[in-house]
C-alpha cells in the first residue's frame, strides 16, 4: 500500500500542509476582525468630540480689543510723564539759578 501507485502517503504530507494553511489563515482572520472592531469602537468613541453643538458664526461687532481707548489712554500718560519730567527738569533749573 505505501509504495504502490495510487497511495495515500504521498497525499497526506499535502493534506497536512493545506490543514496548517487553514488554521493560519483562520487565525489571520480572527486577527484582522478584532482589529476592525477595535478601529471601528475607536471611530465612535472619536467622532463623539467632533459633533457640532453650535453652528459657529462670526460676531456682529468687536467688543474686544479697543484700540482707540488704548492708545488714547497709552497717550495721556506719556503726555503727563512728559509734563512730570518737564516740570521736576524746570525745578532743578530754577534752584541752579538761585
């Protein structure tokens, strides 16, 4: 039976070799299915963040900076450090002279 044409012993070391084949792939598969899951429970717990509440929308007038305060108030006080320095410049001037 062994060496006789027709046997099944050169068939089984092939049969054996497709068998490995399959439970690999069958393995393969069960690994890209739990990845899939995993990807797609990933996705949903990600587009949670991403949902729109409100509509954006642009204000209608800037309340914030206010520039022309700023600078007005910037300038005051540049003219009243100036006025200051002029005045304690025109006292010490003043007791040079006497």
């Amino acid at each position: 039976m062994v060496g006789q044409p027709g046997s099944l012993a050169p068939q089984i070391g092939t049969y054996e070799d497709l068998v490995m084949r399959r439970e690999l792939a069958g393995k393969e598969f069960a690994a890209a299915t739990a990845a899939l899951t995993s990807a797609q429970q990933d996705s949903q717990r990600q587009k949670l963040y991403l949902e729109r509440v409100v509509r954006p929308n642009t204000p209608d007038k800037a309340i914030e900076p206010k520039r022309l305060i700023m600078l007005l108030t910037i300038f005051l006080s540049l003219l009243m450090a100036y006025g200051l320095g002029w005045l304690v410049y025109a006292g010490v001037r003043e007791h040079r002279q006497t």
